[in-house]
C-alpha cells in the first residue's frame, strides 16, 4: 500500500477522532439533546469507521495471498490473520462496522447512550488500528 495513501487516511483518522473529543459532551444526557453534538459526533465516528475500513481493504488488496473479503468487517478479520493487528482489535472494529450501518441507513433509530460509551470508552481501538497500521507499514 502507498506509504501516502496510509499516511493521509491516517491523518484524517486524527482529525475526526479530534472533532469527536472536542465536541462530545460531558453526559449522554447531554448528547441527546444536543443536535449539533449529535451532527458532528455522529458524522466523525462514521467516518473514523470508514477510513479504518478503507486503510484495511486496501492492505488486503495489496496482499494476494489472501483472500477477497466477503464484508468490510471482514477486511479487519484478514489483517489479524496476517498479524497486523491483534483478534481481539479485529472483533472490535468489525463490530464497529455494524455501528457504522446504523448511522448510515437507521439513523433515526440511534441510541445516543450508546453513541456516548462508544466515544468515552472506545476511541482508543481507532488509535490503535492506527499505531498498528504504522509499524507494519514501516512508517514509524
């Protein structure tokens, strides 16, 4: 994979992971009645998901010993078998894609409590996807 494309996906990583903490609200409570907190934090967390979704298809793509996958999850499945980021890290993000359909097609249906440990409680897997991604890519 392009040393640049990784460096600038991963770039945009740190920027909606920053939107997110900077906007999140102190409560829940907070977030759920706040819109605009709702618009920012929502639209951020998606595309945090995304973007580690994209940097995992194209490391697979450039991989040819393994296989096509199935779903986006997948691709997070496919870098824990090759070691380059851990099962447990895999299960997460893939999960996190699950998340990721409900912001995009349900979005009425949101739970923002949710939405809220997600944020306090989960950011740190993003980060790690990203400090993984850069000493197997050798950027470090």
């Amino acid at each position: 994979m392009a040393e640049q494309l990784i460096a600038q996906k991963l770039e945009s990583l740190r920027r909606c992971l920053s939107r997110i903490q900077a906007r999140l609200p102190e409560t829940a409570e907070q977030l759920a009645r706040d819109p605009d907190a709702q618009d920012i934090v929502a639209l951020n967390l998606t595309r945090s998901i995304q973007i580690c979704v994209d940097i995992a298809s194209h490391w697979v793509s450039d991989h040819p010993e393994l296989p096509a996958p199935q779903s986006m999850g997948e691709s997070f499945e496919l870098l824990s078998r090759i070691d380059v980021i851990s099962p447990e890290l895999a299960a997460n993000l893939r999960r996190s894609v699950g998340f990721r359909n409900i912001m995009v097609h349900a979005y009425e249906e949101v739970d923002w409590d949710i939405v809220f440990v997600i944020c306090t409680r989960h950011l740190d897997e993003f980060k790690e996807f990203a400090r993984d991604i850069v000493a197997a890519a050798g950027l470090e």
